[in-house]
C-alpha cells in the first residue's frame, strides 16, 4: 500500500476558540526537551469507532452512529505484525470492541502472540445479554480487562456515559467478578479506569482506588485489581463539549499548568503503537483521534517489517498537555 | 459590569504578599500543611472548605474549593451535603440563640 502524505491538518485543531497555551512543542524547547520514540512494548488495536455508547468525554467520537469497524484482511494484517515483532502486550480497544464481529477471532489469535492482551471494555457492550461467550473467551485466555468506570455515585457516571449506565457496569462488574475476575489468586485482572465526570484534572490514583475499592466492596460486593485514574483528552465529543461549554480554554491551561517535564519521559508514546480500524499507524490513540498518524504519514500496519524506529520524532499538538499534568498518564 | 469580585482575581492571590513577603511566605506554606493529606484525607479536607467556605460565603473560596473537592473526587451529591452541614451551623448558631430570648423574656415577664 503506498505512503501517503497527510493532507489536511486534524479537524480538531480548529475546534474551539485560540487557546492562550504555549504550544507543546516549545514548552518542551524551553525545558530543552524532545518527544522520541522509544522501544515499542505495546500494540494498540483499534477496532472500530462503533459503540452502543456516546460518552460524553469520548476523544474518538465513538458512538452507535459511527459505523468505522476493522475488518478481516486489515485484521489479518495486524496479526500479522503482531506475529512479526512479539509486543509484550497487545492492547484491544475501540469504540466498544465487542461489537466488531470478528472480536473472538482477533481474541483467539492474538492472545499466544503475547504474554499480555489487554481488552477495554465499557461494560454495557460486554452485559448486553449478546457477549456471555465473549466473556467466556477473556476468561480462558485470561485476558486482562480493563473496564471504564468513572465514579462510584450513578448520577456522576450517567451523566458522562449515559442513563442507566452505572447499573449495567455494577451488574457486569459482578458477573465477572463471578468468573473470578477481580478476585484474588485468580489470576484474573479486573482493572478500573476511571476519568473526571467534566472539566476538571483526576483525583489521586492511590486515594481513588482506596476509596473505590472500599465503596464497591461495601455497597455492592464489587471487587477489582487495580484503578488507573486519568484525565480526560481534549479532542472529539470531549472537545466539543469543552467548547459548547465554555470551557476549553480553562481546561487547557489547567493541564498546561500541570505540566511536569519529569512525566516526558514516561508517556505511553514513546513504547506504544497504536493500529486504527483501517491499519493505520500513529504514536498514540490521542494522536489517533486528532487525525495525526506516526512519523507524519499514513503507513499501513502491513507496510511494517518491524518495530517503529527508537529515536523517531513523535508528533504533538495540545492534547499532548494530558499526558505531562501531574505525575502523567500511563 | 463592574463588581468587587472577579473571578481572574483569584489567581492574584499571590500578590498579596508583595508588601509582607515573609508573612506570605509563612501563610501560605501553612496553608499548604493544612490541606496536605493527615489522619484526614486531602478529599475530606476539600469537603470541610468548602462547607467553611458557605458559611463565611466567600465567592473566591466557594470557586477554588469547588474545583478542589472535585479533583480530589467527591461528587456533587456530597458536596451538597457538606453545604447543608454549614448551612445548619449557621442557622443552629441563630437558633440556639432563642434560649438567650427566652431567659429574658422569663425573667421579664410575670
């Protein structure tokens, strides 16, 4: 497939008002600081932006409205290439991944490429009554599921995934709690992520996961591994929302004034690859949503003989600011 | 329109301690040991400010302990809670007052 040169800048960028924050590049100038790409350990797979969900934080705009799914000959390819380099973990994502048809397939052949597959879910998709067989599927091939649940109140949780959503994750955090998911000498990770409620930076990981795990056990016998708290990415539905609601600006100077120079060299881009529905390749699934592929081109997933190159440039744009607030995003 | 309070004044808190720098320095390190994490949690500590904050209905404080309480991950339905807390103080404090009244109002009548 040939090499095409991006054409357009990222429709996001022109979302919203003329930020007042310095651009990510010269703040990293001003720390003498440079993004590079480090050795690859993970490859994400984006397998759609089709979801049964419209959160209202979603930096992919993944909806039931988008129709975008992998399909079987870019799907063989990823497996291909999965089966090429030997990442140390494979991480599954979309939109909701249980609603790509060929899921249990990309499931089945990925999971002895690696010692650890990842699967995001948001957990109405996986306890629609349709999925009891893919729930099935992650437990045998103990795959670690990572399930998004942003607060412990219902009011806050379906407010930013939808109504009646926090009910649907209780249940299906208990189903597979049932499983052995989340319990102990299992070996089955459950792990949480949880993201603000609006247009404000996380709380404490350590505290949140205290309390989530004392509140979840107490008020509904919920258990889990770990919880992962992270800030919300100003791009897609997220943006959109930032900008209806005045709040861009403030929120982006939040992050900016986050910014820790010490987190630069921990961020995911730097070991990550990140395939999209259609095989493309970029730094990171934020670079992903804004539309700016790895290396500044597009490169097919079956273009790639190996890893992408140590010392790379990773390309940046605002959004970056997310993953340098505070201790940084992993 | 023009008002006593702005909300971007709230980010020009520091310069108060342009005239009494040493005195700035000692307030707000203090203030900083205060909301650090203790035998109570930093979320709860944003909780108690932001009652406090009602009570003495600061328009600076009611913003930055707003966000605050809900960076440190309490949610709404909390932080209503913790206004009732304040508001039931205050109205207590008017209250208990009646008892004052009523001795004299005894003392003075047949």
């Amino acid at each position: 497939m040939p090499q095409t040169t991006l054409s357009k800048k990222s429709e996001y960028l022109n979302a919203g008002s003329f930020s007042r924050v310095t651009p990510f590049n010269l703040e990293l100038a001003r720390y003498d600081l440079k993004l590079k790409r480090d050795k690859t350990t993970t490859l994400q797979v984006n397998v759609g932006l089709h979801c049964n969900q419209a959160c209202r934080h979603c930096h992919l705009n993944a909806g039931p409205g988008r129709v975008e799914n992998m399909q079987p000959d870019t799907l063989d390819a990823v497996v291909d290439y999965a089966s090429r380099v030997r990442f140390g973990t494979v991480d599954i994502t979309g939109g909701a991944p249980e609603l790509n048809p060929h899921i249990t397939d990309l499931i089945e052949r990925l999971s002895p490429l690696t010692s650890t597959l990842l699967f995001r879910s948001n957990l109405s998709a996986l306890n629609d009554g349709k999925h009891d067989q893919l729930m099935s599927l992650l437990t045998d091939h103990r795959v670690v599921v990572l399930a998004s649940f942003p607060a412990i109140n219902a009011s806050q949780t379906n407010s930013q995934r939808g109504s009646g959503i926090f009910d649907v994750s209780i249940d299906a955090l208990r189903k597979m709690n049932a499983l052995g998911y989340g319990r102990q000498g299992s070996g089955l990770q459950l792990n949480l992520v949880s993201n603000p409620t609006g247009a404000f930076l996380p709380p404490s990981q350590d505290q949140t996961e205290k309390r989530f795990r004392k509140v979840l056990k107490d008020k509904w016998g919920v258990f889990f591994n770990n919880l992962y708290s992270f800030a919300n990415v100003p791009l897609g539905r997220f943006r959109q929302w930032l900008v209806r609601s005045n709040n861009l600006d403030m929120y982006l100077e939040k992050l900016a004034a986050g910014f820790n120079p010490c987190a630069v060299s921990s961020v995911m881009c730097r070991t990550l690859v990140s395939v999209s529905w259609d095989g493309i390749l970029f730094d990171c699934d934020f670079n992903l949503a804004a539309g700016i592929p790895m290396g500044g081109r597009k490169i097919h997933v079956s273009e790639m003989t190996g890893p992408p190159g140590e010392g790379a440039p990773i390309v940046t744009a605002d959004h970056c600011y997310t993953c340098t607030a505070g201790s940084g995003f992993t | 329109m023009e008002t006593y309070y702005k909300p971007e004044d709230l980010l020009k808190f520091g310069e108060v301690g342009k005239e009494a720098p040493e005195l700035a320095k000692k307030f707000f390190d203090y203030y900083a040991a205060v909301f650090a994490e203790g035998d109570l949690s930093e979320r709860e500590k944003s909780l108690i400010a932001l009652a406090v904050a009602h009570a003495i209905q600061c328009p600076y404080c009611i913003d930055a302990h707003t966000q605050s309480c809900l960076e440190k991950g309490s949610n709404p339905a909390e932080m209503t809670e913790a206004i009732h807390v304040a508001t039931a103080i205050r109205g207590g404090a008017s209250l208990v007052h009646g008892v004052q009244m009523r001795n004299i109002s005894e003392k003075l009548s047949m």
